[in-house]
C-alpha cells in the first residue's frame, strides 16, 4: 500500500470519468422491489430500500398517486451518463405501473475515494480486475 | 427541468417529524416522506457542545423549489433546530434531474390560471 505523503493532489488524472449521482425515488411500500429490480437493469450496482410514510397533503399525495401512507425509499448510485435513461425511463414506469406511483430526483456525488468502488457504483467493469490499485 | 428543487433532509429525535413538517408547511413545502435511523456522536463532541444525542431519530426528506428552500430551512431550525426538544439538523442538497414532481407545480400553476377549476361556477 503506498504511503499517504499529506499532499493534495489535484489535476486530470483525480477526475472520474463520469460524476456519480444519488438517485432517491419514492414509491408505494410493495412496489420497492419493481423499482429497485428495474433501476439494476440500469446499472445501479448499489441500492439501499427504506420502509417509510409520506405525509403529503391530501390533494398532492393524490396527485402524484401516492394514497397510501406507506413509502418505500430508494437510494441508488448510478452513473450521471445513465441519469437521462434512467430518468425517462422511470417517468414511463410512473405512469404506466397502476397509474402515477411516485417520484424520483438525483443528487450529485462531489467526491469519493477508490477505484475499485467508483467501478462497482457506476458498473465500470473496465475497473473491475487487478484490485484496488489506489485512491 | 424548468424549476429548481433542492430536497432537505432533517435528521430529528423520534417522535417529533411531525413539528418539521408543520414549520416546513408553514413555509411553503408541500409533502414528504419520513424514515427511521439510528443517531451516534462522540461522548466528547456531545460533552462539547452540551448535547446528548438520543439514538433514536427520524430523517424528515423534503423536496422544495429552490426558491422557498432559504424559507423553509429557516423555519425548521426555528421551530425543530437544536435549542428545541426535537434537536433537528436541517441541511439542502440541490437536484439536478428530476421525475415526478413538476407535473403537480404545473397543474396547481394551472387551476391558479383557471379560477373556475379551483372555485366550481354556480348554476341557476
């Protein structure tokens, strides 16, 4: 393991190819294991499902056809290259799956450390062999 | 995307979500969703700062247009912030991409341009 000098390295060869995006989406508790069985289809190695409730007003719960109380949360980190798919593909899933079922947004990673990990969160499996070479 | 969102998320002790979204209401949010986890801090930061941090929390997720987010932060940390019982930490994360949500801003900017939707007429 190389040693850590204290030095900050800045420049091109510490920029990821692509940014890394966390994507939340919230459904209707009983359809997380559509939506998280789908998102993989989109390269989303990563996925975490939490069991929630929703406390939108009456009128836009409606709206958005979230009637019941009970959420289930994804968190998934995919790769911003996939972002448009994924988003387009999620908004058809919406209004297809028993009507308008829920919402979903992205948040931009700003940093992370690790090869080996970078290739596993955004499927890159140009990074898979040889290990963790470095940060 | 036509409007900016910003999702808040505001880790509370258990039980008090519910005073995150009337501040959060008051201030223009609409929904949001509210899940469980587990609180930890060093006993000397706790110490330090004269908090004691109670394991059980909630995490109130919120998504609010970029404009009201300054408003609703505010009245978070007003009403749930950490001089009160609930002991909140709000903070915003911008989004860049989202589904799901304009759609509900766009019919409610729509029933404001059409009265009658809002309001039904009165027939003799």
């Amino acid at each position: 393991m190389a040693e850590y000098s204290g030095e900050i390295k800045t420049g091109a060869e510490n920029v990821a190819p692509s940014r890394l995006m966390m994507l939340v989406t919230v459904v209707q508790k009983g359809k997380g294991t559509f939506f998280a069985d789908f998102l993989q289809t989109f390269d989303a190695n990563l996925q975490v499902c939490v069991v929630g409730r929703g406390t939108a007003r009456a009128d836009a719960a409606e709206f958005l056809g979230l009637n019941e109380k009970n959420r289930t949360i994804i968190f998934s980190i995919v790769s911003e290259d996939r972002l448009d798919a994924i988003m387009d593909a999620l908004e058809s899933r919406f209004y297809t799956v028993n009507g308008k079922t829920g919402i979903s947004f992205a948040i931009p990673l700003t940093s992370m450390i690790g090869k080996l990990s970078y290739g596993f969160l955004s499927n890159d499996r140009r990074l898979a062999k040889g290990g963790e070479a470095n940060g | 995307m036509d409007k900016r969102y910003e999702a808040i998320f505001c880790i509370i002790n258990a039980g008090f979500s519910d005073a995150v979204m009337s501040a959060a209401r008051k201030a223009g949010a609409g929904g949001g969703t509210v899940f469980k986890g587990r609180g930890a801090a060093p006993r000397e930061a706790e110490e330090l700062f004269k908090i004691t941090v109670q394991p059980e929390k909630e995490i109130v997720m919120l998504v609010v247009s970029e404009d009201v987010k300054d408003d609703v932060l505010r009245a978070i940390y007003t009403e749930a912030g950490l001089g009160s019982a609930g002991q909140g930490i709000a903070f915003s994360l911008p989004i860049e991409r989202s589904v799901g949500l304009s759609d509900y801003s766009r019919e409610k900017e729509k029933k404001a341009e059409r009265p009658e939707d809002v309001q039904p007429r009165q027939e003799n």
